[in-house]
C-alpha cells in the first residue's frame, strides 16, 4: 500500500490546525519568540509518521479480517491489561499525575499567564517566583490529573470487561436475577 500525504491531510487536517492556531497563539502572545514556531513541523512530521504506522498495521489486520474497531479494541485490552496489573493508585499516580499532570500544568501556566496579565519575561525575573509558578502549575495539574485518571479506571474498566467477557451485560446488571 502506498502511503500518500494527501490521505494523511484528509484525516488529521483539523488537528492539525488547531495545533498550527495554539501554536501561533503562543509566538504572538510571546512576542514573537519563534522557539514556538520550532515545535510545529516536529509534531507534523511525527504525525504523518505515525499515521504511515498505523495504516501499514490496519493492512496487516485487514488480511486477517479485522475491523479498525477491533484493532482499537485489542490495542485497549493489551494495554488495560498491563495498566490493571499495577494497579489502580499507581495507574493514577503516575500515570495521571506525574505524567498527564505535566501537561495539564501546562494548560494551567498559560491560563494563569493570561488571566494574570503578566508575561514571560516578567515572571521569569525572579528565581523565587518562577519556582513557585511551576511549582504550583504542577501540583494543580496532577491533582486535576489523578482526579479525571481516578474517573477514567472505572470507565475503561467496564469497557475491558465489556471486551473480554461474554458474558458482560449481565454482569453489569442491577439485578442479578436475569443471570
């Protein structure tokens, strides 16, 4: 199969551009700092790469006679699998709070730096108070992080019994007399 990039344009152009608008959003907030403008064609290339990966992956599935839905749900059952086995406060310790709490800091920084009115350069002066604006952005964002990574355990909970079990439906009945 060839890949083509005006496949990969079709299927991921909306994201693509609503990364292309944050990232424009954060030069011109920055002032024209073009470290910003850097991240772009990294995030575009590994997209397309990615997308490359996955199409070659669906085509070898294909010739077994799966779906792109049973791809996605033997990709959730390997992965949920390995995630149950650590166990639910380790699965939202780290990987809620230390690792998606970091990019909800983020989210948080630049909330903060705008409804604060103050810029980089400003905040940046100061040791202390740089310190202490990525201290706190940290600790908001892993606490945000462990709280939707605890909601999340039961969802993709029931959807791994829901995959794995056939017997499913009832086991998530209210009343346990139809079984």
């Amino acid at each position: 199969m060839k890949f083509n990039f005006k496949t990969y344009l079709k299927h991921a152009y909306k994201g693509e551009l609503l990364y292309l608008a944050v990232i424009a959003a954060l030069y011109f907030y920055d002032h024209n700092n073009i470290i910003f403008l850097i991240f772009f064609p990294f995030s575009f290339i590994q997209g397309y790469y990615r997308y490359q990966y996955k199409l070659a992956q669906a085509e070898k599935l294909k010739a077994k006679g799966l779906t792109e839905e049973d791809i996605d749900n033997i990709s959730f059952v390997k992965k949920w699998e390995h995630s149950r086995k650590r166990g639910k406060w380790n699965y939202c310790i780290i990987d809620g709070g230390f690792i998606f709490g970091l990019a909800i800091s983020l989210i948080t920084s630049v909330a903060w730096l705008i409804f604060k009115g103050r810029d980089m350069h400003t905040l940046l002066a100061e040791p202390g108070d740089m310190f202490a604006f990525i201290g706190y952005n940290y600790m908001i964002g892993a606490g945000i992080a462990v709280i939707i990574f605890r909601i999340r355990w039961k969802y993709n909970e029931k959807r791994f019994v829901r995959l794995t079990d056939p017997l499913a439906d009832n086991y998530f009945a209210k009343d346990y007399q139809d079984i």
